[in-house]
DNA sequence: TTTCAACTGACAGGTTTATGTCAGTTGAAG
DNA sequence: CTTCAACTGACATAAACCTGTCAGTTGAAA
C-alpha cells in the first residue's frame, strides 16, 4: 500500500491551492521525478482536478471540499444504489440504517434531521478503477426499465470480442463487479454478463414483452 | 487482475446452491488446490457466506441475492454517505442524481416512486479491503455530533504509535481513504488523521464547546 | 530562441504478490 | 479406525508491479 500512501500524500500536498513543481513534490516524498509524473497521471485518472502546466508546475483547479450533498425523492433510484453500498460497510451503525428501510420509506424526511447531518461534507473522487463500467449503467438501467432491447459488444475474460442483442433484466452489485443478468437472444437462454467486461451497450429499437420462459423470474441459477 | 477474477468465478460456481468440492473447483478454474483454499480464506474474510465442511466440501449458507433494500428518513446520514460515493460513479445519470439534491431534502418521498424503484436488486458483499477503518467511523461520528473527545491510538505511516486526546471535527472521504479532521490538545493544532491508520478509539467523558480558534471553521489547510 | 518544467517511452533492477508443491493435521461420517 | 476433503505452514519459483535512470519531446513564457 506504499503507493496508495504516496497517492494521498500527493493529494495532501496539493491541497493548499498553491503551485507545485515535480521535482519539490519528488523531494519531499522522497522518490524520483519520474514516480511523481506516473503518480499525477494516475490521479488524473481517477478524476482529481489537478492540472500541470509545462514550465509551471502543478495546481488543483479547484477547492477539493464540496459543498454538503443532501437527499431527494426524485433520485431514488441513486439512493437505492447508496444504500446498497453503504450496507456493505463494517460499520454497524451505518449497516442497520442501510437494513432497517424497507418498512418506511413512504414517511416525510423532516427538515430538522437534515441540519444535523450537515456535521460533514464529503469530498470524493472517484478512483479510475472502481468506475470502471460504470458508464454502461445509465443506458442499462435505462433499457430495463422501458423494456428495450440491447446491443452489447462483451470482451470475456479469454478476450474474445462477442456481439449479443440481449433483454436486460435485472443489474447486481457484487463488491467487486455489477453484473448484468439478461435473456441472450443468440444463445436463446440466461446470461449473467460483468458490466465491467462490456464494451459497448446499443439500445435498439425493439422492445420486449414479458414472454413465458424469458423473464427473470424464469431464471433459476441453480439449473 | 486475474485472482480478483478467479474470486468472481468462484462466486459464480458456489451461486448454485450445491455442494463443491475444492478439487473440483481448481480443476475448473485450472489452479491448484491449495490456490482455492487460499481464495476461499479471502472470500470469508470478504463477508461471503460460503462455508467449508472437511470431508464434504464447500456451499453457500444462504441465497445470495437480498431483498430490495429501500430507504428511510432517520437514515439521512448513511444516505449522506450514500449519495456521497453514488456521486462518485462515472455514471453521469447518477452522477447529476446525487449532486442535485441539496434543495429538495424537505419534500415527501411519494409511495409510487418506490415501485418503480424495485427494478434492481443488490447482492452485496464487503470486501476486506475496503472495509479497513470503518469500525471506527460510528464511535466517532458519535463523537462529533456529541462533541465529545477522544482519546486516539494512531499508528504513523512511518509505524510510530501515538496517542493524542482530539476534539473530533469533520470526517471527510477521499475516494481511497477516509480522513478525519480534529484539533489536537496535545499538539495544540488542528490535525487530519487517516481512519484506516487509528488502532484504537476510545470515547472520553469530557465534552468540548466551540472555542475560538478551535472549531473547524478556523482550519485554514492553506495556511 | 532559450529556459523551464511538464511529459513520454524504454529498459533494468528490485520488491511484492501469487502460485505450486509438499508434508502434514483436523473433524466428521461410515 | 479408515476415508474423505477441508485446512495449515513452509518453502521455492514465477509473475506482476513499482521505481529509478536515461534520453529524449513539447508548450508556454520571457
């Protein structure tokens, strides 16, 4: 983990606004120019907002602490991937409060509670690894809500490059990888594909119905 | 990458609810036995209810596929978190979900919403790594809203334990790590400590008040 | 047009991590 | 008490990853 520390590190150093030169970052952290330029690279990557100027040095384009994130109704659907995400935490407090929704949601969020939970803010960045597919999923959960035929170009893990048109049925977060569960047209039967693996996602024009045999409360993973 | 693969795999072929045995496994995913017990060890440690029988072999406890999870007011603060990482997904429909929200907190969540809402299902497990630390964050989110000190057990990157009395502050998420801000009696300073490095957490009986100089919004990092 | 520092590619050495082999032990069931 | 297969520890090798060195190129500003 000594590079993740570096990582951090780099970021701390950044945070003062200030212009910084490789070679002082180098110094400091005591590792080569070189590690430093591989460092912003991957930090650019994963979607921190430092810019290098040549000649000048590097500099966060903005202020890494955001603004308090709050709650609506209409983005339910995020929420329920926060919460899933949040169950999977150690923390017990954090995971009985994931648990414990199914019973209440219809209830009114009293203002009250939301000044309290101002006490932190967050600052986040993705990091480039983890997001990884995760832009296959607006177009996915999109075409299993409207029932909408799907193209997907899907690398499996031998490499192999496979073309598919698909029925998207159901998405699940594994903790490591989403996986897209589906009724493959070609194959004529149940497919569970990592998101991660897909290479490009195609809505087509064609809708589905609910067919006997073809839907996802067909699909018995024990068969 | 190809172990965290070869964990998914394994996932896949225990999902079916049968009986395997670790010889068998290996053969599949051609890997020694040995590799498989050490994956199953990980897997364990990952939260996956797997359970190994000598003489039998190995089987899920339970289905891995949850119940949808929903949400609920008194849990504003996992939704804070939440929201926090969703808003970190790449996925730009998710994305603008999250970050839209602050002016919307105090409406009514309407019932209907939440039908449409069960179209996915998480199955959700932690994985070691990522949990690193969270232990700590309920003690100490405890101890910010009560502002209550604590005595902390802090291992140096450099390997040096120390041990400081803080007034807790301000958590904030960096994407890899969590950090929490506090002011240092000790140093007579404000300090950001990483949650993954505290060993130890101990609440005090002593409560802090705002004092001038002390509170987080006298924290400068620029200075 | 010179200087500065960001940036890139290639290669070599070192460290860390993953894996296989081997030689055991353990607990349950027959 | 024998069999089965999960499990453990130790060690050697192989693969992956990280880092430094070197020899460049590039873009901006003075």
């Amino acid at each position: 983990m000594r590079r993740t520390d570096r990582l951090f590190d780099i970021i701390q150093i950044l945070r003062d606004g200030k212009l910084h030169r490789a070679q002082d970052i180098a110094d400091r952290l005591e590792v080569s120019v070189r590690t430093i330029y591989r460092d912003m690279d991957t930090l650019v990557a994963s979607g921190v907002p430092v810019e290098g100027e040549r000649g000048v040095g590097y500099m966060v384009r903005e202020q890494i602490t955001l603004p308090p994130l709050n709650l609506t109704p209409a983005e339910l659907e995020a929420l329920n991937l926060g919460m899933a995400i949040v169950a999977e935490a150690a923390d017990p407090d954090l995971k009985s409060a994931a648990e414990s929704l199914a019973d209440k949601i219809d209830a009114v969020l009293p203002t009250q509670v939301v000044a309290e939970a101002e006490a932190w803010k967050f600052a986040v960045y993705p990091f480039a690894d983890a997001a990884r597919g995760l832009a296959h999923m607006a177009p996915i959960r999109a075409a299993i809500k409207s029932r909408q035929k799907l193209h997907l170009a899907y690398r499996r893990i031998d490499g192999t490059l496979t073309n598919r048109t698909i029925r998207p049925l159901h998405m699940e977060y594994w903790g490591r990888v989403w996986t897209l569960t589906a009724w493959c047209e070609l194959r004529a039967g149940f497919r569970v594909f990592r998101i991660d693996l897909i290479e490009a996602v195609t809505p087509l024009p064609e809708l589905f119905t609910d067919e006997p045999g073809k839907r996802l409360s067909d699909y018995d993973p024990h068969s």
